[in-house]
C-alpha cells in the first residue's frame, strides 16, 4: 500500500478496537468531577498567542520552545492550545461566569499540541481531562480538589501513583528568593544553557525545569523556594496538609517541584510513578492566585489540575489493569433468503429503537459466515431466520456464552419483551463488577 501520507510525529490515533478504553476512563472522570461540583466547560482549541504568551508565562519551555503558533489569513497569531487553563479562565472572566455566585468549578477535556520531542509519554497531540476552581482562597478547596485527582485514580484501580505536594509562594515571598537562586546561578553562569542564562535575569525559577541534563544537574543544588515562604504561605501549606491528613489522602513533600508554568502560586502538586518511563508525571496542578488579573480580569484566586490521558491509559496497562470490554451488540440476526434478509433487518431497526443493540448481515455472507462473524463481534445472543421461522413466526434465540436457547416470537411486541425478559435474566454487569471489586488489590 502506498498511502500519500502517515500521521504526523508525536501524534496517535484511537482505532474503533481501543477507544473503549478511553471512554471507561472518561466516564470515571466526568462521573468524579460531577461528583465534586464540577460542570463541563468547552473552549476553542486555538487562541489568540498573547493568551498563553501572558498566562503560561514568556519565559516557559512551552511558550519559548514548544508552541504551534501560527498567522491566519486575516494577519493575526493565534496558538493551538498546549494546556487547558488559560483558556478556561479567558472564557470564564469573558462571560462573567464569576457572577453566578464562587467558587465557579469547571471540568475539562481537551487535545493538547506542545513541539517537544516525542517519546513514550511525550505526545505533540495530547488529551488532558482537567479541574478548575476560580473564586476561593481557602486551603480546603486545595485538598478537596487533590482528592478529587486521588478519588479517579483510586476508582481506576491505579496503585504505585504517588502524591508528591510543594509551596511555591507568592510573589511576596518570590522576591527573595529570587535573589537567592540568582546568586546561586550565577556561579555556574558558563555552564548554563543560553535559554537559562537570558532566563537567569528575567525568572531564574525557570532555570529549575529546564530539560537540559547539564542544568538539571546544577539545579539540583539550587535554593529550595519552601525555605523562602511568607508566614500566609507557610500557614497555607500547613493547613493544606492538615486537611490532606484528615482525608487520609497520602503524599510526600518535594520541595524540588516547581512545575513548568508561570501562573502557579503556593500549592503545587503533582502525580508521578516510575511505571512509564521518564514521563513518570501524570498529573499536575496547583494554585494560580494570579492568573486572572493577569489575563485583565480581577484578583480571583484559583486552582486546578490536569491529567494526561495517554499517560494514565499507559500506566493502567503497565499495570495490568483490565477495563471492561462494553457489549458492542445484543442480539445478531442471520437472515437466510430475501424474506428471512428482510424481516432480520426491520427486528434490528426495532431493536434498535428500544434502545438495544442489534446487527444483521450487510455485506451478503452465508449464514456460516454470518455466525462466525456474530462471534467476533461478541454478540451476546444470536438468532436465525430462514423461510421456516417465517411461516410460524417464531425463532430459537441463543445465548452464544451459555448456548442456552429459549424460543421467542416473531411480532413486533412479544419479540421486544421476550428479549428483554432473557437479556436482563442473562445480564452480567462487568463495569458494576469492576468499580466494587475491591481497591487496591
Ligand atoms: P502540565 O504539567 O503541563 O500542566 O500537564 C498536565 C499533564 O498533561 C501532565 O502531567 C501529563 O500527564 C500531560 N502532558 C503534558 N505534556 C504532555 C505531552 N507532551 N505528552 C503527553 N502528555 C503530556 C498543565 O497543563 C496545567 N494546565 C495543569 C493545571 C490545570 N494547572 C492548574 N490547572
């Protein structure tokens, strides 16, 4: 096969076989945020640059290095999204969302673009499923939300994900500390990158992220910003824990994670494992008390977290979680001969209507064909109709687990009922049977 073209690097597609997968996950997380508080929000997957230029910060390797930015036709520069903050928060003070009454609480998915080099867990084309909280400054709306993030993981049956928390401060306390890392890299000014030296001056916080082995291993040595905090952030960061205790929520304290955006203030955390590899970091959040002003609204604090979809399905699989296979179809229907086709093919649009799923043969195979295809599409009952079952208006429905057979008639009425009575009877419940089984096993 000569296709003109493959998909682009650093991007995956989800085949029809796989993306139940990704569906069980999603519907964990819809179902948990719901649970929170948390109602979807949808934003446009391109915004205007000066967006993620203001709110991620200019001095991030994501906008320096890693955004897809473009000029449309009409002159102006808009960026695929990298990250689904800003524009949460853009579409949330430019619909005045906050008047509804705080916290405002915000749930998302969305596809990410960030040009970073790919490898297992590095994606130029990333899902993110993500929380935000906007209008509150109280440590108990940090802890609640991480345990919102442990609550998914913990329904995902995920273990060896561990919950490493800091305080990055505020910019009050940024200010010394600043000084300190600026002395601090200055010894080693001959040894930095050239993006870390112009960051040296203008935010040498950024130095502490930066990919490169040579100043990652600098870093390492660096001041801790958690031995700079203000008094409100050191009070801040306890009562974050304090409640984190009270929900039994387990972590650690790393005073080295500074994550990679601008925004954060005091609380940062972040989910990693060493079950994938290098990109060991499936979620990452924290407080962003500042962003909202700084995209022209008010001072609204706020916080959030996302979560890489890729990196999570990744893990559960090195894991050997199994997500139940849904039942792609209910009933199949052979038709044999142009009546028998024709009557298989109006009790699947019934069926279907009843809210069942049915299918019956579309591509003319015979009937044994037609069975071993019943198969691998793993119907759940199956049922053949030829000029016999016509005439007496009824058929043999077959449980094709069981091979138990129960006979069921023809008209339209006593069909559905005959087959939701055996369906439900036959009804195994592998998603209830998944989320009761249970946790950390
Ligand atoms: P982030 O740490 O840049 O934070 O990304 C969050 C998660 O997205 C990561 O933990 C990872 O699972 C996934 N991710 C990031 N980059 C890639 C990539 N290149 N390939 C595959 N997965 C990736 C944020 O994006 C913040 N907006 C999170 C947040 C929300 N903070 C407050 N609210």
């Amino acid at each position: 096969m000569a296709l003109i073209t493959k998909k682009i690097k650093g991007t995956e597609d989800v085949l029809p076989k796989e993306s139940y997968k990704w569906q069980f996950v999603e519907d964990i997380m819809r179902k948990e945020a719901q649970n929170y508080g948390f109602k979807e929000i949808r934003t446009p997957v391109f915004e205007h640059t000066e967006l993620f230029s203001r709110g991620v910060g200019q001095t991030t390797d994501v906008v320096q290095k890693e955004m897809y930015t473009f000029d449309t036709k009409g002159g102006e520069s808009v960026t695929l999204r990298p990250e689904g903050t800003a524009g949460a928060a853009r579409a949330v003070l430019e619909h005045s969302v906050l008047n509804d009454g705080l916290p405002v609480k915000a749930s998302y998915f969305v596809s990410c673009y960030r040009y970073e080099k790919p490898q297992a867990g590095r994606l130029r084309e990333f899902h993110q499923f993500g929380l935000e909280e906007y209008g509150t400054s109280d440590p108990i709306a940090d802890a609640e939300l991480i345990c919102a993030a442990q609550s998914i993981f913990d329904r995902l049956q995920i273990k060896e994900l561990h919950l490493e928390i800091n305080s990055i401060g505020c910019p009050k306390c940024r200010g010394e500390y600043h000084k300190a890392l600026r002395a601090y890299f200055e010894q080693y000014k001959d040894q930095l990158c050239d993006t870390c030296l112009s960051r040296l001056e203008k935010n040498p916080m950024r130095i502490l992220d930066c990919k490169s082995p040579q100043d990652k291993k600098i870093a390492e040595n660096a001041p801790k910003v958690i031995d700079y905090l203000c008094n409100e952030c050191k009070e801040h960061f306890e009562k974050v824990k304090e409640y984190l205790d009270c929900a039994g929520v387990k972590y650690i304290v790393n005073p080295t994670i500074v994550r990679g955006l601008d925004y954060y203030t005091k609380t940062v955390f972040e989910f990693v494992t060493d079950f994938i590899g290098a990109q060991g970091t499936v979620c990452g959040g924290g407080r962003y008390d500042g962003l909202m002003e700084e995209l022209g609204g008010q001072h609204v604090p706020s916080l959030g977290f996302a979560m890489g979809l890729e990196r999570l399905l990744m893990l559960m699989d090195k894991q050997g979680i199994e997500i139940p296979k849904p039942d792609t179809c209910n009933l199949y229907i052979a038709g044999l001969g142009d009546k028998a086709k024709a009557k298989a093919f109006s009790l699947v649009k019934l069926m279907r209507e009843s809210g069942l799923s049915a299918e019956t043969d579309v591509v003319g195979r015979g009937l044994r064909a037609q069975m071993k295809y019943a198969d691998k599409i793993n119907a759940k009952f199956s049922m053949v109709l030829g000029d016999n079952e016509i005439e007496e208006n009824k058929a043999k429905l077959k449980n094709m687990e069981t091979g138990e057979q129960s006979e069921i008639p023809l008209d339209s009425e006593g069909f559905i009922v005959k087959f939701i009575q055996v369906f439900v009877d036959a009804q195994s419940e592998p998603m209830a049977a998944f989320l009761t089984k249970d946790k950390g096993e």
